[in-house]
C-alpha cells in the first residue's frame, strides 16, 4: 500500500493504525513529500513493515515511484486523509483480481463532449464517468514504471509536475494505452468514506478547472472511448455502462468528495 503525505502526522498515525490491521495489506510505504522535514523511522506494525521514502523533490508523481519494496501484483494508493472500511477494500481487491486490466476505486470523475473537466456530479447529466482518483485505488503495480519512466510520457510528467495537479488523469491515460480500454472501474462502496481533508483539497485552488481541462486535452482523454466505465456495487456485483444520471439515485453508501 501507497500513501503519500506533506506532515499530517495526526492523520498519518491514523491511518497506518487502520490499514495495517487489514490481512489484505502487506506493507505501507509512506511517500514523504516534505523535503524540509526529514520523515520519521521505519518500523513494524502487526508484523509488517511500514516504510518512509522521501523524494528528491516535491512530485505529485511520486506516489508511482516503481521501487524494490513492492512485492505484489497490485498496489493501493491513497491520501493521507482518506480511510477506507477493510470489507470495502476486500471487495475492491477481489474485484482488481478479476478484472485485473483495471484501475478501481470509489472515486470516479469524467469529461465532457467539449474535452473539458468535471467534477460535481449533479452538474454534468449526460456525460460518462471517465477516471479513477488517485484519493484511492487498486491497479497493477507495473503500471508504475511506465507512468515514472516511458519516455513517450516526458511531456505529460512534466504538466503534471509543473501545476502539482492531474496525476489521475495521467495515470487513467496511461492505462488506457496499456490496457487498450477505458480500465476505470468506479467501486461504490458498502460503507460511508472517511476524509479528513474533506473541502481542503486542491479543487480549492484557482485555476484547478481550466489546469484539468488543459490536462483532459494533452493527455487526449476527450476521446469518445474513455466515455464508458465499469461500475461495481458493493455486495451487488457490477453494473455494466452505467450512465452517471443514475448516480444521484443511487441508494448505497455516500461519497464525500471533492478534488
């Protein structure tokens, strides 16, 4: 498991005490994005290890970095302020294991027929569900070197670099050209999400919109074939091509979020 953080050590503590405790995690590397700050020992909880990498500089694309201490097929990221009940994790792996040409997670975003960035779900009736956000989800760890390494994608790092904002958006694009499909699945779980940094995120900064839209357009996500998204329901099983219009009846656990 990945998690990135810039000091909440509150919060931080929190988490590894939650996600340490679930079988289905065999370690959590803490990417250390506080270059200032030297980041804390590593040490062992419930029999594994909890490791603290810092990066060389501030990258949002950090949390990829394809590193030895990665022994499994698939890896969770997640935000130092997110926290995910085990029975929805579970659920969100066995579905990775079985739809293993995926990104799942619970937080979907999408793009407009004019290529232009969405985030508010009850603003966008008519368009599909486009990306997962890296807040929290499962893929395959190989994954990792390509979006860190590929050449091809030198341009794109760069952008995601320079604004500190897109880092899903890449990761989706990516997927999607090693994948050669729309790889989002969005997974609604059974359990309410917990998000300590609920209204605090990066959506609050100026520019967020049009640095996401600009991103959807480089990266050319507006293409008609990133529309279609895979929906699992906690407990339920998946519901194929849903349309996001069915989101706002949807009676399962709710999703606070808003980056």
């Amino acid at each position: 498991m990945y998690s990135t953080t810039n000091d909440r050590s509150v919060f931080l503590q929190t988490l590894i005490g939650h996600y340490c405790n679930m079988n289905v995690v065999s370690r959590i590397i803490v990417i250390w994005q506080s270059i200032e700050h030297p980041p804390p020992r590593d040490y062992v909880c419930r029999k594994k290890g909890i490791f603290f990498l810092q990066g060389a500089t501030d990258n949002i694309l950090n949390r990829f970095l394809p590193i030895e201490l990665i022994l499994t097929p698939s890896f969770i990221t997640c935000d130092d302020d997110i926290m995910v009940n085990e029975e929805d994790v579970v659920e969100m792996l066995n579905v990775w294991k079985a739809h293993q040409n995926s990104v799942v997670g619970p937080f979907a975003r999408w793009v407009t027929r004019q290529g232009e960035y969405a985030y508010s779900y009850a603003k966008a009736a008519g368009v599909f569900y486009t990306s997962i956000l890296t807040k929290f989800h499962i893929s395959s760890t190989h994954l990792m070197h390509t979006i860190v390494c590929d050449i091809k994608y030198a341009e794109f790092r760069d952008f995601v670099f320079e604004n500190i904002n897109a880092e899903d958006l890449l990761y989706i694009k990516v997927a999607s050209d090693v994948f050669h499909h729309n790889p989002s699945v969005l997974y609604r779980p059974k359990f309410p999400l917990t998000d300590y940094g609920y209204g605090k995120g990066l959506h609050k900064r100026r520019r967020h919109n049009s640095v996401r839209t600009a991103a959807v357009r480089l990266f050319g996500l507006a293409d008609l074939t990133m529309r279609v998204t895979r929906e699992f329901v906690g407990g339920k099983g998946f519901r194929s091509y849903r349309h996001v219009k069915e989101y706002l009846s949807n009676k399962t656990a709710p999703i606070r979020s808003t980056s």
